[in-house]
C-alpha cells in the first residue's frame, strides 16, 4: 500500500535535513512525500528543490503563502497513496514509524491508527504516558477523544485510510485549533480505530510558536473549536449523548493560564468560565480547587474586573456559534468595555486649534467689556461668559467620536 506523508512547510529550514531524512530512511519503502512550500521566505525551498532532484518519491509543490490549512488541504489534493500521514517540518518520526503503524492497521482491521508522541523541548524529552494498544468502534473512539483519554486532535501521529477524508477538508478561514474542527470527522467516517504504544513522533516545542505565545483570542478560539466538535457530533449522531466537560476544565484552565502568564491588567481582559458537570471529572474536588485557586490569582493579578462584562458578551463567550470570527468578537467585545476612540488628524487639529481661537477672542472681548461699566445691560454680559463652554461642548464633540459610529 502506498504511503502518502504530507508535509506543509513555512520557513523551517533548521529543521528540514531532520525532518526529510527521517522520512526518506523508512524501513517501510513504498511511499511519496508531498512536500506544499507556503510560501517560505527563507531558504526552505531551495532545501526542498535538493531533496526532489535526489529522491524521486519526494514531490514538491510551492505557492504564495495561504496558511496551514490551505496548505494541508493542496497536500491532500495532491496525494496519491492509500493511506495518509501528516507530518510538520519542524517534526520528525522514528525510522519504522510507517512500517509498524501500516503492519497494525493491515493485522487489525483498522481505518485508523495513531501511535504516541515525544514533546522535545530542545535536548529535553518529555514523555506522556502511552495509551497502549486499545482498538475501538467509531462511536467508542469519539467518547474517548471527546473525555481526552488515548486519542487526540493531532493530525500527525496518525495512519489514515485516504477514504476517511472524503469531504473533509481543514477550515481555511481559522487562525488556530483548525485540526480540532476536522481530525474528529475522520474517526467519525472510520469503522475501527486503534491505537500502538510506540512513541514514533517527535513533536518540536519551539519559542514563538502557537503553545508557548497564547492569547485570549487563541484560546477562545479552542473553546469555539469544541463547541464546533459537539454541535456536529449532536447532529451526526442525535441518539448519542457526549460530554465535553473534560475539554471544557481543560480550556477554562488554559484560558486562566493565559490570564496570569500573558495578560496585562491594562488590556482589559475578560474571562467566562465554562458550564462544567464537576460530577463528570474524575478527581473532581481536586480539580475544582485547582481551578478556584488559579482563577483567584488571575483576579490578584488583574483585578476583579475580568469578571465584569455586558450581559451580551457574556452569552456569546459561554455559547459561541460554530462560525464566529473569534478576532472580531473580541474586538467588539472590548468596545463594548472601553470604547476605542478614532486618532485626531491633522486637519481635526487645525479646527480645534480654530475653535479654542475664537473661544479665547470671544474671552478677551468679554474681559473689555468688563473694564467699562456697563450696569444697564447684565444679561448681555452673562451671555458672552457662557459662550466659550457652548463652543466646547458643540463642536468638539464632533471632532472626536466612538470609532464603532
């Protein structure tokens, strides 16, 4: 069976000679890689090119640069295999990762197989405690990826039949947690899903990437990718009832995390926590106070304001629609809070420059009249003090106003 490993790369070229090595020096031969150049600025292509001119199954594609999900889904286009693994370029797997994985998914009927994972942070592993060989139905395989117990979001890390992703493709209009709003489809087309203890996948912790950069918006966005998961499954599967309240502790806790590490009192931030069935969690009472204590140091932190917020803001953030611009939301939620106000230009400088001037030549004129005694008309001098704050309160106002109008 055919091997198609689909790579997106933009601006790895560090990784690259250890990525395609360990994808070319498979004990398992009968394979292409379709490499999707998105439109690297470093010399991510030129490596590329090299790598295609030597090895005859490595096929590279290049386009202007579109992003993950565009990128992911021309690699799909573009393969030729029975069987799908997706791979990052700053990634790499162990040489019989594709052999092992092919062999379990022939010996076990299965539709879907997916080995565990090594975090690398530089020369530091960090390993997660393997899920073992486990082998599920469709429906038993979603319960345990929705509870995050043996499966996960991941594209990589996975042997897939190819059929699995027929009309199925990544959502190109998201920024983040797009594999959360697609990998669960295939497990809901598959028939059998399975699992191997091996960890065959390196997964590269770099500074600057999505997991150690977060902002509220990212992780709003996580909490919209599950809402998304659990509205299409109630549909998919209406008889069947999922409980996501493990994803949601999980995305409450990252959302404070995100709170107390990278947020700034100055910014305004808000916070709404998940309707979660403490019932549901294992270790429940352990957990809860975890999550009290965290969500009391982001109050110390940043005040207690990042509970405050309009009623309308708050229904959206626990109750996001399934295709909110997450980015826009938080802009105008923020609005909401603590209007933005439209920067002055020159030509608003110039007329409150030409107000305050008749203002204050309306002043002077007043302070004349007051040097001779004029008893007989009290009225007329009341009225020339108050014109200066009649100006001040008319025409600025129009000069400066909401940006929102």
């Amino acid at each position: 069976m055919l091997v198609s490993i689909l790579v997106p790369v933009y601006n790895t070229a560090p990784y690259l000679d250890r990525c395609m090595d360990s994808l070319l020096n498979q004990t398992y031969s009968n394979l292409e890689v379709v490499v999707i150049n998105d439109g690297s600025t470093d010399n991510s292509l030129e490596k590329l090119l090299a790598y295609q001119e030597k090895d005859e199954r490595v096929h590279v594609f290049s386009y202007a640069n579109s992003g993950i999900s565009k990128t992911r889904n021309r690699a799909l286009r573009k393969a030729n295999g029975d069987l799908i693994l997706f791979v990052d370029s700053d990634d790499y797997i162990e040489p019989d990762m594709v052999e092992v994985m092919v062999n379990a998914l022939k010996e076990r009927d299965l539709d879907l197989v997916q080995c565990n994972f090594v975090m690398d942070f530089g020369p530091v592993p960090f390993f997660r405690r393997p899920t073992g060989n486990k082998t599920f139905t469709n429906l038993e395989a979603l319960h345990a990826l929705v509870g995050e117990k043996y499966l996960n979001n991941y594209p990589w890390g996975k042997l897939y039949k190819k059929e699995l992703f027929d009309g199925i493709t990544f959502p190109e209009n998201m920024k983040g947690f797009e594999d959360t709003c697609t990998i669960f489809k295939t497990i809901a087309n598959a028939n059998r899903v399975g699992t191997i203890p091996e960890r065959f996948y390196h997964y590269e912790q770099r500074m600057g990437s999505l997991t150690n950069c977060m902002s509220l918006a990212t992780v709003y966005g996580m909490r919209r990718a599950y809402q998304y998961q659990e509205e299409y499954l109630k549909k998919r599967f209406p008889n069947e009832k999922f409980s996501f309240d493990q994803a949601q502790y999980n995305t409450d806790m990252v959302l404070i995390y995100t709170l107390i590490v990278f947020s700034r009192r100055k910014d305004d931030p808000k916070f709404v926590g998940a309707n979660i069935d403490w019932s549901k969690l294992n270790f429940s009472p352990v957990m809860k106070a975890a999550y009290e204590a965290w969500l009391k140091l982001a109050e110390l932190k940043l005040g207690d304001s990042i509970v405050d917020m309009d009623e309308n803001t708050r229904q959206i953030l626990e109750n996001p629609p399934a295709d909110l611009d997450w980015n826009k939301l938080i802009d105008e939620a923020a609005r909401k809070i603590k209007p933005d106000f439209e920067k002055i230009t020159p030509e608003d400088v110039a007329q409150i420059h030409g107000l305050a001037s008749a203002a204050e030549s309306r002043l002077h004129s007043f302070e004349g009249q007051q040097t001779e005694p004029e008893k007989s008309q009290p009225d007329k001098n009341q009225t020339a003090q108050n014109e200066p704050d009649t100006l001040e309160k008319t025409d600025l106002q129009t000069v400066i106003k909401p940006e929102n109008e």
